[in-house]
C-alpha cells in the first residue's frame, strides 16, 4: 500500500491501452466511432487496472471504485449505446439470423426446418416400453428373491419409513444396472480429452472399487464449450495470481464483507458483453434460479414455463409461490393460447381478476433436447400480451451466436427485449457461478432483494478471475482473436458433427447449430450398452435415460467444445457409426445426404 | 330373479315400439345434459368474441416488473474489501483488524492450503465443467467426501458447490408434502428455504425452548391420535442448528435427542458454525456434547466457514446420505464444486488432523471475547461463550428495526473508519419467517491476541459511546 505516485503514470498509459482495445469490441459488435457517446471512455471496464486496484492505494483504487458507482449514468447510456447499435449492426451484417426485414413467419419456417425431432418408429416404441417393463419385473423378482443388500436405517424402529418405496426401488434394481454409465471419477482436466479413473463392481453395482488404471478419453461428456476448461493459459495463470493475492474465498456475503474490484468488475464486463445496463453475479448457477425466482415473482403471478425448463427453474418457481403453467416444449402456438387465454381470463382463482404479472421462463439451449429457443417469436408473443421475459442462457452463453453472445446474439435480437437474462459461468467459461444481468432497476431491485445475494457466499476471487480472463478473451479485449476463433470453431464443429450424424442414419434432436446433441437410443439398456463401448474405444459420453427423460426417450448426450480438432470428431464419428450398425441405432427413416460432408 | 327376464323383455319391448329418431333425440339430450353439467362447469368461466378479448389484451396493465429501489437503500452501499480477509483486511482503503468474516480458524491465510489449492488448479484447471453425474467427479471430489466421512466417523458423506445449496436441498431431499417438520424459530435463512421446498407442513418452536417443543409435539401426538391412517404414513423430522448463526447460541443437543427418541423424530443439524469449532477436536455439537453419533441423523455443514473454502456437504449414515446422489436437487443439477476449492478443504482438513490444539485455541479466545465484549456499556452482547459468532445490540432499544439499523451500521462504518472492522448483520427483513432484532455480527478469529481483543473493545466502546 502506498506506492501510488509511483505508478500512476503506468496505471494511466494502461487506461489508454484498454480503452483501445475495449474500444474494437465495440467496434466488433458494430458501434463506430461516432456514433458511441463520448462519455464511454471514461466507464469502460479496464481489464488490467482492476489488478492496480488491489495494490495500489486507496488513493488510486477510488478513482476506478468512484467511477463504476458513480457514473451510473454514463454506464447507463453508453450500455444503451452498446445494445442499440449491436442490434443494429447486427441487422445488416449477414450472420444475423432473424432481421426485422425478414417476417417473423419466414424466420419460424426457417427455425422449423432447421429443428428435427424425428417420431419414433413404432415398433422401437412398443419395444421400449416392454423393455422397460421388463427390466421392472425382473427387479421385483430379484427383490423377492434375494434380500436386497441395501443399508438398513439403524436405531430408528417404529418411525415412518423414510423413502418412497418406489423410488427406492427404482434406484436399487433398475438404475444400478446402469449406474456405472454415471458419476465416473475423472483425474485431469475436463478438455478436449479427459481421464477416466477405471473402477469395476464385483456386486452388479451395488459397490465399485478402483482397478489402479485410466482411460484417456475424447471427451464428448463436458459443458466446455468454448474450451476454456484448461489447467494452462491466460486463464488458469490470472487465477492462480488472484488466488495468491485474495485468498481462495471471502467466508461472508457480498453485502457484509465479500465484495471486491474484482466483483464490481466481472458484473460490469458481463452487463457490458451482453449489452444491458447492469448485471449481478453469484457464486452457483443453480442457486442463481432458485434464489432469485422467489424475489422476483409471488403468488398472484402467473409463470409460464417451458415443460423442458431445467430443475434450478422448476424448484426456483416452487419457492415462489407464484401460479406456474407448463407449455409445450418450444411450441409457440401452445405459449400463445396459454398466454392468451389467460390475459383474458385471468386468475381464475382470484375471480378472474388481471395477473400482477406474467413471465414467460424458457431457456437458450435446452440442454436435454438440443433445441434453441425461438426467441423472436416470443419477444413478438411477450409485447403482444405485455408479459416480461425471463431468458436462461446457461448453455448459449458463449457458446451461440457471432460473439458468444447467447441465443440473444445468434437471433441478433435486442438485449432489452429479454427483461431478464440469466446464465452460468460453468459452461462456455469454464469456471463456476451465474449471473442476472438486464436493466439497472432490475439489478438495483435484486441487489437488494436476492436471497443469494444477502445469504450465500460471495463468489471465490480466483473463480471469479477464471470469468474475468476468459469473457475478456471472448470478447477480444486481451488483443487478440482467440476468442473469435474459438466461438467459429464451436460452430463449425458443431454443423459438422451434426450433419454427420443424421447422414449415417441416427437420430438426433434439436437445432442444427445446437453444440448439445443428444442422439436417441430409446431403450433403457442400450444407454447403458452404448457408453460402455464408447469407453472401450476411449469416447467418453453421457446417457440420459428416466427419470431425466420420458421412458421412451433415453439418448445420448454429446456435447461439443471448441477444443475438438476435426480428426478427433472424426475418430469419434466412425466409431459411433461402427456402433450404431451393431446396436441397431439408426432408426432414422429420413433421407440420408448421399455427398460427402465439407469440414 | 324371476323377474329379471321379465325386465329384459320388457325394455326390449319398449325399444322396438319407439321409432329410432327418438332414441337418437334422445340421446342427444342425454349428452348435452352431461355436457352443460360437466363440461360446461369446467371449461371456461366466459366467453368473449374475438373484439372483445383484443380489448382486454389492449387493456391489461401488468405491474411493472420489479419496484423502484431506494437508491439509499443499505443493501447498495456495501464495503469494498481490498485485501485478503485474513486477521487483518483492508476495507474501503482501511486496515482494519477483521471482526466481520466467517474465517473462524484462520486456515484462509494458511499458506500451505494456498499451495496445494494451486496445484490443483495447474493440474485440473479451474471449473469441473459438469454435474458429478455427468463427469464432473473428480478424484478430489471422492477424497474429500471419504475424508469428511471418516473424520466425522460416520458412514458416508456428500459433497455439494454451495453451502447455502446445501442445507436448502438436503432438507427437501427427505421431508416431502404431507410430511411434519418441527423447527427453531432462529433457524437460518437457507434452512428455512429448505423448508418452504419441501412443502411439509412446519412447526416453529421458541427459540431452544424445548418446553415449546415438547407442547407442539404432544399436539402433534394428538393430531395423530385423530388421523391414525394418515399419522402412518407422517414422517417427522427436526431441524436445529449447532450454533445459530441468528443468536450466537448453541442448540440443546441432549435435549433435542431425547425429544427425537421420545416422539419418532428424525434430526437434521446444520453444523455449519460448529463444525471445527466446538468439540476438543472440531468435530461439532456432537463431541461437544458427547452425544452418540447414531443420535443425529444427517449432519449437514457449509465449508464456508472455518473451512476457509466454498461448498458445503451431509454426513450420516450410507443409508441416508446416499438418497441424496439421487435426490438433492443442487448436487444432481448443478456442477460439482471447482477441483481447486476442493482441495483446499482437503488441506483445511488435513490442517483439523493434525493441528488438534487449534479448536480449544479458538474456544479460548471465543471466551475471551465474550468476557471483554460483555462489558461494552451502550451495547449488550448475545452469545454462548464458546461460540465464535457474537451478536451486539443496542442496549436502550429503540422504537424501530429501521433506526436501530442505521445506528448500527453507523457505528460499524465509523469502527471500520478507526480500523476494526465489525459489520451490521444483513437481513433481508420481509422475508424472514421470524422478526430478527438488528445487531452487530462480530466473529472470533483463532489467530487474535489479547491485545487485538483489547484494542477492539477500547475503539468500539469509543464508537459507540459516540453514536448512541
Ligand atoms: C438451464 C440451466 N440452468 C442452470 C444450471 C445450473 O448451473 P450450475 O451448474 O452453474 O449450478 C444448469 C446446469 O446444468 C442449467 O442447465
């Protein structure tokens, strides 16, 4: 502390440096020169001066603390600046797929076409179920038969039993069959390939031990989308710094003791790469939905919510209190009866009278059936009907869209169109924690309102860092185009893995520019047959089969990362297709592409 | 019976005799009988044509999305921490001696923890980039959960990425709808979370009065006796904290143990305070006092805390931890705690092992604390002695939360101005289920000394001799 004059010369000529790069982001998302207020400068995010924050004195920690409280104000218009011109921009570049020019019916046939989910033959159906009755019965005999070799609870004689006895059924004689698919131990890093801890059950699953070997796999099980899950690099370097200087944790809540620059900052670069106002961020994803649902609805508000929507969702609602209806999986029509009928209508239970509010909830990328959310058709439904818009983006951030943006950025829609947007850092940044990010009311309400906020923990500086560096390199602010490759090498992978696949006769759900791929298996024993071999040939893969899906539907989740090379997606590929032919996968009955497929 | 052919042939009769369009009109009334009954009822309420349901839809003002927040409002004015909040942190350019923070054991600027935690971070990198079901295990993830089991001595035990995430889906992983929960009022915010996501029916008890417990529980008893068939299929649970994080004070465990067994209870402990504090070798309410194991039948803990880390984990029985891989919401949906912050609780661990003398350490200056902070002369303090939370309020009571708040928060700005740093306990008021009284949260630090303990009382007396 203390040597503030010192550096302060170094600190300004930094400011200038940063400002020139934050300057080509914008200028990336499209604002030129003129047409970004001048007042900008002085409140764009500094990547490195935050650094100098800790060091330096107070003297000079104020100005860059002063500075993000008290221009508000210039932060407010240059963020409006920043969304307005990125939609603009956007409109008129060629990657942008939904303009205003093009009608919001075209882009939904459009959104059709380029969405598959393929019904199941018949004969797979029937077979599937019997499958699965099949395996049922076989568990009541094998319960019958043998005494189960289940933990008894001890001490507790004459209390109510504490579980359900068909769960506990369905965990003891169904799952366990497959439960070596699941939970696998890995020791190395979750990239491009991962490591997988062999283990072996001697007790048809009851109990795994470890055999002492690995298997190096192509990991086609992790959300690293954007390859940022790496124990070298920027990434891993900055955090480690800021784990030596701040500790690994802050052992309070933000509005005690746990906020610091790097906080303060990591929320302004995210309100700043999505374009809004402000942002807020916690230390889990999940707790990000589940603690912050609650303050934003309350009983006599009306939710409706995808039927696909993810558990953080469904338990956030829970806690809310709020009316919940469930619409049909991405189905517009059934969101605007739904909606429709009940702006109508009303609360039926409070005799008819107007719903305070109505949310729509749905995700960016459903990360169970691939699909991307038809935003420009909810957006249209959401002013239509006055509802408000919360958007989960917690698998398209960073990973959709011309910048990493989230589905908001691949529709090239506006930012302030979705009232709320919610993501996790688990994924694309390849760290942990999620964010609430829209309009500066939104954020002043949950700062002072969100039990994550007020009750958990802050978020860890080094995890917090890991954001920081790598949402800095997606968007270009460390110079170089890293970040850009690495989003195009994303989609890239992804048409081509994609594409690849419905040619060899499989199905697959969902949207074709979707990195989350599941391919349908539908029998509860092939998921488990599937993984396995995929093992064997060092492809690691995640089967998700009921409760997660319906009966019928259990599949295959490959998730794509920027990390994959071309010859890896190709290995990976023959050997699905090697497989498939074995197990009897290619169920699909649409026309195959008789070309080669282009990389 | 005779009859019975008779009656055939009768309708038989009845129908040849009638042409079929009646039987067809008839029918038809029939159904549209059932129809306006039924379906009707049902259905819609209204109807309104085309014209007037766009009336509506123009009509219908929403409230906005969110109120206008107070732009003076305290929660938007938090403190900016510039420096490691060790014993000492630097808090909006002050070096303060740190009263505020959770780091009960100083194990946050343990040096070799920092060293292994960035080996981890170079050998696995920083995110686990997955849920534990979908290769987000990693093997510090599986060293941890046996480390934490066989420290405790029990059975099994299950690691979640957030100790809030914790408490809140272990609760609902077992009590379901239908279920009774009897709880204190003072339980913790994400205790009472957990509650609300389960849906039982739930029981507040006065603060460690078991009297009050025992009078729910007899009328619990009679309820049952009402509804015996139902009552079969109740189960009861109790949730208690070891230390409340709201008081300061330590719940009665043999108590609480004796009422379980007496009633068919089962009881859920939130160790997250009294883990590696209490007990001679930091294993919690437990050790402390000397309460069989098997007693309790999930333990669950933040590592928030003396742990010096983020996450938190259950420890119990194999019987019933192991419900949770399946059915606590925040470790199947969300993705497992960062490798780096794992092993750090594996170091902080291995620092509980072997450096057993830090918790009577820690117990010692906890009483320290407690006999200095007692004599404040404008503030009064709440606490067991040995714990190392402490609550300080104003000891005139004013007539509202709000002026005592703004007092408080006065008095902990202008301490942290003179280089202590101690803070106003933060609620969020309107949603608490029980009223809190506002007060000054101070924690207790293994690390400081006499003189720091001195020097604390000397400027917080002063502050607040001024402010009050
Ligand atoms: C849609 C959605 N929201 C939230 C989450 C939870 O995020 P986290 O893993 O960071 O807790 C997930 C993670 O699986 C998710 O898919």
């Amino acid at each position: 502390m203390g040597n503030s004059n010192g550096d302060s010369g170094e600190v300004q000529q930094e400011r200038q440096r940063n400002c020139d790069i934050s300057n080509s982001w914008n200028k990336m998302k499209g604002i030129t020169e003129e047409n970004m207020p001048k007042e900008c400068d002085s409140s764009t995010v500094e990547l490195r001066a935050r650094k100098n924050g800790f060091k330096d004195n107070v003297v000079e920690a104020a100005p860059t603390n002063g500075c993000l409280k008290n221009c508000t104000a210039n932060t407010t218009q240059c963020a409006t600046a920043n969304g307005t011109a990125c939609s603009n921009s956007n409109s008129n570049s060629k990657q942008s797929l939904y303009t205003p020019a093009k009608k919001l019916s075209e882009f939904a046939a459009e959104h059709t076409r380029k969405t598959s989910f393929e019904e199941v033959p018949l004969h797979t159906a029937c077979l599937t179920y019997l499958g699965f009755y099949l395996l049922m019965i076989l568990g009541y005999i094998n319960q019958l038969l043998f005494v189960p070799k289940v933990a008894k609870e001890e001490n507790r004689e004459g209390y109510v039993t504490l579980y359900d006895a068909f769960e506990s059924f369905y965990s003891r004689y169904v799952y366990r069959r497959v439960r070596d698919c699941w939970n696998r131990p890995i020791c190395s890093v979750p990239g491009d390939e991962v490591t997988l801890k062999d283990r072996v059950t001697n007790d048809y699953g009851w109990s795994f031990q470890f055999t002492g070997t690995e298997t190096r796999c192509l990991n086609l099980g992790s959300y690293n989308y954007l390859g940022f899950a790496d124990a070298t690099g920027p990434c891993a370097e900055q955090s480690e710094e800021t784990a030596r200087e701040m500790g690994l944790a802050m052992t309070s809540t933000r509005v005690e003791l746990g906020t610091t620059q790097l906080h303060l900052d990591l929320e302004s670069l995210t309100a700043r790469y999505l374009g809004v106002e402000d942002a807020i961020v916690f230390g889990m994803g999940f707790a990000t939905n589940a603690l912050n649902l609650p303050s934003l609805i309350s009983p006599g508000c009306l939710v409706l919510s995808d039927e696909k929507n993810h558990a953080s969702i469904i338990l956030g609602l829970r806690l809310s209190g709020a009316t919940t209806k469930v619409f049909k999986h991405n189905n517009m029509r059934d969101l605007e009866r739904v909606l429709r009928y009940n702006v109508v209508h009303g609360n039926s239970k409070n005799g008819g009278k107007p719903w305070k509010k109505i949310l729509i909830l749905v995700e960016g990328v459903f990360s169970m059936e691939g699909s991307i959310v038809r935003l420009p058709e909810i957006i249209a439904l959401k002013k239509k009907y006055k509802a408000y818009l919360y958007l989960d983006e917690a698998h398209s951030i960073g990973a959709m869209g011309p910048h990493g943006g989230g589905a908001v950025d691949y529709f090239g829609a506006d930012p302030k169109d979705i009232d709320i947007l919610m993501g996790t850092f688990t994924k694309s940044f390849g760290s942990a924690g999620g964010y609430i990010a829209g309009s500066k009311r939104l954020i002043d309400f949950l700062r002072t309102n969100s039990h994550a906020h007020c009750y958990a923990s802050s978020m860890s500086p080094p995890i917090a860092q890991q954001i920081y560096t790598s949402m800095s390199i997606i968007m270009g602010l460390d110079g170089t185009d890293t970040g850009r490759q690495k989003i195009n090498q994303l989609a890239r992978n992804t048409r081509y893995f994609r594409r690849r696949l419905a040619q060899m006769g499989v199905i697959t759900y969902g949207h074709e520019d979707s990195p989350v791929v599941p391919m349908l298996v539908y029998l509860f024993s092939k998921i488990g047959a599937v993984v396995r071999t995929l093992t064997t040939r060092h492809i690691a893969v995640v089967g998700v089969g009921f409760p997660a899906t319906p009966i019928m539907e259990g599949r295959i989740r490959y998730c794509l990362s920027a990390a994959h090379t071309k010859e890896q997606l190709d290995y990976a590929l023959e050997v699905i297709d090697e497989i498939s032919d074995r197990l009897g996968l290619k169920y699909s009955r649409k026309p195959r592409e008789p070309n080669t497929i282009e990389y | 019976m005779v009859a019975i052919p008779y009656l055939f042939n009768e309708i038989e009769r009845i129908f040849q005799n009638t042409p079929l369009y009646v039987i067809v009109l008839e029918g038809f009334l029939l159904l549209s009988v059932i129809w306006l009954l039924f379906v009707k009822r049902n259905g819609r309420g209204k109807r309104f044509s085309r014209e007037e349901e766009e009336a509506i839809i123009a009509n219908y003002e929403p409230e906005p999305l969110v109120a206008n927040t107070n732009p003076n409002h305290p929660l938007l004015k938090t403190h900016l921490v510039q420096s490691k909040v060790g014993k000492r942190v630097v808090v909006d350019g002050n070096d303060c001696l740190n009263l505020a923070t959770h780091n009960y054991l100083g194990l946050l600027e343990d040096k070799k923890i920092l060293e292994d935690a960035c080996n981890t971070l170079k050998k696995y990198g920083v995110g686990s980039c997955g849920p534990r079901g979908f290769y987000g295990t990693m093997d510090v993830h599986l060293d941890l959960e046996d480390r934490l089991a066989k420290f405790m001595g029990m059975e099994e035990s299950v690691v979640y990425s957030y100790g809030f995430s914790t408490i809140a889906s272990a609760i609902p992983a077992y009590a379901k709808r239908g279920d009774v929960v009897f709880a204190d009022e003072m339980v913790n915010f994400s205790i009472q979370k957990g509650l609300d996501a389960s849906r039982s029916t739930i029981y507040y008890y006065k603060h460690n009065d078991m009297a009050d417990l025992e009078r729910l529980l007899i009328e619990q008893q009679a309820r049952d006796a009402k509804n015996p068939k139902k009552a079969a299929k109740t189960r009861r649970f109790l949730v208690a904290e070891g230390i409340y994080i709201n008081t300061g004070e330590i719940c009665p465990l043999p108590a609480l143990v004796a009422l379980r067994a007496k009633y068919k209870l089962r009881l859920f402990l939130d160790e997250s305070i009294s883990f590696g504090t209490l007990g001679k070798t930091g294993h919690g309410l437990t050790e402390h006092f000397n309460v069989e194991l098997i007693e309790v039948d999930l333990i669950m803990a933040g590592m928030e805390n003396s742990l010096a880390t983020i996450g938190g984990f259950c420890v119990g029985s194999h019987f019933i931890v192991e419900h949770q891989r399946l059915s606590g919401l925040g470790y199947c949906f969300s993705a497992s705690l960062p490798p780096l912050l794992t092993q750090a609780a594996i170091s902080a661990l291995d620092r509980f092992e072997s450096e057993p003398q830090m918790f009577a350490e820690l117990q010692q200056i906890a009483r320290k604390v407690q006999e200095v902070f007692g004599k404040f002369s404008k503030l009064t303090l709440r606490a067991n002695e040995l714990s190392p939370v402490k609550h300080l309020y104003i000891a005139e009571q004013r007539a509202n939360a709000e002026e005592e708040c703004e007092l408080l928060t006065k008095i902990a700005n202008k301490c942290i101005a003179a280089g202590v740093a101690v803070i106003e306990a933060r609620y969020l008021n309107n949603l608490e289920k029980h009223p809190i009284r506002q007060s000054m949260r101070v924690t207790v630090n293994r690390l400081l000394t006499d003189a720091d303990i001195k020097h604390a009382y000397d400027v917080i007396e002063r502050v607040s001799k001024e402010v009050l």
